[in-house]
C-alpha cells in the first residue's frame, strides 16, 4: 500500500513478549471463576405499602396469599490473576462452602418472606435477591473479588448483578 511501511510487521513480531521458560507460569489477565449452586424456595412477591389490587395489577399469580416456590440456580462468580504458586484465582471449594454457608443453606426450603433474616422487609423479586446475595457474600471473598452473582428463577429468567456503582 503507498506510503504503509513493509518494515512495520517484523519490529512488532520482534516486540512480542519472549515465551515463558520451562516451569514457569505465564503471565496472566484477570480470570473469572464462577461456582453454581441450586436451593429450593418459597416465596410471595407483595408490597405491603399498597392495596391488594395494586399488588395484583403487579404480581398476578405471584401474590396468592400463601406464596409458591422455584427451584433456584446461582452463580456466583470471583475474579483475579491466578495465584502463581497455586495456580488459583480462589479455590473453589473455599467458594463453594462460602457460597453454601452464606446464602444457600439460609435460603433452602425456607419462605424468603418469613424465614430468612437478612431478607427480613425485602419483597423477594430475583432483582432484590442478587443485591441482597452480594451483601452476604462479598465480605467473605477474600481471594480475588466478587465479580457478579447470577440468579435463576427459571431456566429461562435470571438476574445478574455486579456490584454496588461506584461513587461519583
Ligand atoms: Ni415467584
């Protein structure tokens, strides 16, 4: 092409990082890595502030007085640069038993409405759940940060959720 260097090519390749000698581990960009675990529970989607009419022009089905249930899927994912001794962004069984302690196991077989204390005042939409799991979950991720939790209500509607905005 006129006026386009051929050299340009070559001094590139030749800028290229050398390859990582034997045993070494190579140089790593953030790394996501995502636990998934499944819980069964009750709940009714009702705002007590306005009328039953109001609740049902919302909701439909899902403010009937005694609630209903889903089978639950979250994804919670952390991310980071793999720890060059362990290869680890966290270890997942570490994230796992949080995952489990924190969220799962306080909402399994429960009524979200009733049961559970850190949902106590919350109307429990999928929106208001993954913001409520990130404030349990991201305190106790120590190794890398908490990335996103991912909530399913069914298979084909789920919520993510990344985190508080940063300050202006
Ligand atoms: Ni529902």
């Amino acid at each position: 092409m006129p006026g386009k260097s051929q050299r340009s090519k070559p001094a590139r390749l030749r800028a290229a990082p050398a390859a990582p000698s034997k045993g070494s581990q190579p140089v790593a960009g953030f790394v996501h890595v995502t636990r998934q675990v499944h819980f069964n529970s009750a709940h009714r989607l009702y705002n007590p502030a306005f009328s039953r009419r109001w609740n049902e022009k919302q909701y439909g089905l899902c403010t009937r007085p005694h609630g209903h249930g889903h089978n639950y899927v979250l994804e919670v994912t952390v991310s980071g640069r793999p720890d060059p001794a362990t290869g680890y962004v966290i270890d997942l069984g570490e994230l796992k038993a949080i995952v489990n302690r924190a969220v799962a196991d306080p909402c399994d077989h429960r009524h979200l409405n009733e049961d559970v204390p850190f949902l106590r005042g919350l109307i429990p939409t999928t929106e208001n759940l993954v913001v409520a799991f990130w404030g349990q979950l991201a305190p106790l991720i120590r190794q890398g940060r908490l990335h996103s939790v991912r909530l399913y209500e069914t298979p084909r509607n789920f919520v993510e959720y990344f985190g508080p905005e940063p300050a202006l």
